[in-house]
C-alpha cells in the first residue's frame, strides 16, 4: 500500500504533539462486518488522548470505524469510545479517537500521571542497583586482611553490571519501537488525511427520502439517563456525509439538546448504506437524517 510504504521511507522529524504512555491493558474492539458487530480481543501497547495502539487478535481495515473498550485502571470503569484505524501492520494497530468527552480525556490524563510516577518508582532501585554495580566493579573493591582483592566481590560486581546494560539496551530497544510504532501511525494518518478529505468530499446534496431507500443497517440510539430524568425528547435533525462505501464518514446535529445530539451521533456512525451512485460509480454523497428520541 502507498500510505505504507511512504510510513516505512519516512526520515523527517516526528510528527508527534502529545506524549504517548506505555500501557500492558486488556482490549475489545468492536468492528461491523457485513452488518453484524464482531469483537476483537486484544491487548494495547500505549495510548495518549488521541489515540492507542493495540496488537489485536485480527486484522483490521484502515479507514474503518470501530468501538473501543480498554481498562486503563483497575480502579476506574472501562474507558468507551469511538475511533477509526489509521494504521495495520499483521496484528498491530493504531487506533485515532473520535469525539472524546471533557471526562474522557480527563480520565487517560489522570491515568497517565498515575503510569508516570509508577514507572519513576520503579526506576529508582534500577539506579541505585547501577550505582552500586558501579562501586563494586570500581576503585573502591573491599579486600582481604592481607591486602588481595576479594574474587567473589569482584565477579558479582561485573555481573550487575552486564545485567544493567542488558535491561538498558532492552529498554532502548522497546523505547525505539515505541516509537517508531507511534511516528508510522501519525504519518499514516497525516498522510492519509488529504486524501481521504479530497475523495469524502461530497459531491451532491440527495435527498433524505432517496437515502432512506439505501439505507440497510440502522442502529437505534441509546436514549441517556440524564435525557430521561430532564424529560428531553423530540427529533434531532443532522447533517451528514455518506462516503463511497456507505459508511457515515461526518456528521452535524442541526438542532435539539446537546445530550440527545451526541446519542444521535453515536448511533448514527454506525448506520451503513448502500453507495449511492452517480454515472455509475460510487460517490460521497450528502444528506439529511432525523433521529427521535420518545419516552
């Protein structure tokens, strides 16, 4: 794939604007294949407020949009969200949010300064284990009564030693991956970005009745408990942008509470259509669609 190799050919310097945090958390991900919500187990790799990486137990599509639920903390619920594949290699996956909430980001914030004092922690007794190598392979070698070097002291010095530069040069190794890993997944989508914009560009405005023929997966909204409680209904008209492949690439809520727009819009990524098609080709298209919330 061109996006790939020009991900592999990449010299330039790092696209990178937020860190990214290393994390060993338990994954699903949910993906719509021919319709029907499949579920993909998997473990993620690192993860920042924009997005995670993730070797899952199946491949996925680039372009494709899932559900993601991860356990950043085990004193935490489960973080739920939205997102699209940006880059596939084998098992290996980068995963682009989409539309996190203020809580949300909160959430992998707070999450993240937890991992960063943990991780600090556990590098200290490395440095002082290194510290210690050091005297004991140095000038400051204990001896006997009569003045020899002490063999045992001397031996267990220069074994710390090498350990620490093997866990050194190992840590580099996974740092350097780490990375790459996340610098392939930003060129990937930075350079799909242009492309996708141009071809999702919609070429016509089609009205909603026609679409509705198309239509051939629908998902129902979840109406929020706080809706509820505040006795919220009506119909919530959008804007949105069917791609080539009938999947709902945007979208924008033209009225109603903001409460009962985003459950529109939650649901509404998952709505599939047929293409719609002009001079028989596939074209991204635009339209109007009604969701309604009733008690």
């Amino acid at each position: 794939m061109e996006s790939e190799a020009q991900a592999g050919g990449w010299s330039g310097p790092s696209r990178r604007r937020v860190p990214r945090f290393p994390m060993q958390g338990v994954l699903d991900v949910t993906v719509l294949r021919s319709g029907i919500p499949d579920t993909v187990p998997g473990r993620a790799v690192n993860v920042c407020e924009r997005g995670i990486a993730a070797v899952l137990a199946q491949e996925l599509v680039p372009g494709e949009a899932v559900a993601i639920e991860v356990q950043l903390s085990s004193m935490t619920p489960p973080l739920r969200t939205r997102a699209v594949v940006r880059y596939q290699d084998k098992l290996r996956s980068g995963l682009e949010f989409v539309a996190l909430s203020t809580e949300q980001r909160e959430a992998i914030r707070n999450w993240a300064k937890e991992a960063k004092a943990e991780m600090e922690v556990r590098a200290s007794p490395a440095t002082a284990m290194a510290t210690r190598s050091a005297d004991a392979s140095g000038g400051s070698r204990k001896t006997w009564s009569s003045g020899a070097p002490r063999p045992r002291t001397k031996r267990f010095g220069i074994r710390w030693a090498i350990l620490v530069v093997l866990v050194a040069f190992a840590a580099g190794v996974f740092w350097w991956r780490w990375n790459r890993g996340w610098e392939e997944l930003e060129l990937e989508s930075g350079s799909r970005s242009p492309e996708v914009a141009s071809a999702e560009k919609p070429r016509m405005q089609v009205p909603a009745d026609v679409m509705q023929k198309l239509l051939v997966h629908r998902v129902g909204p979840t109406y929020p408990a706080e809706a509820r409680k505040a006795n919220l209904q009506g119909i919530i008209a959008l804007d949105i942008v069917v791609g080539r492949d009938g999947s709902v690439v945007s979208m924008r809520a033209l009225n109603g509470p903001e409460v009962l727009a985003r459950a529109a819009m939650d649901a509404l990524r998952w709505w599939k259509f047929e293409p719609y098609r002009v001079n028989g080709e596939p074209a991204a298209v635009e339209t109007t669609v009604a969701v309604e919330f009733k008690r």
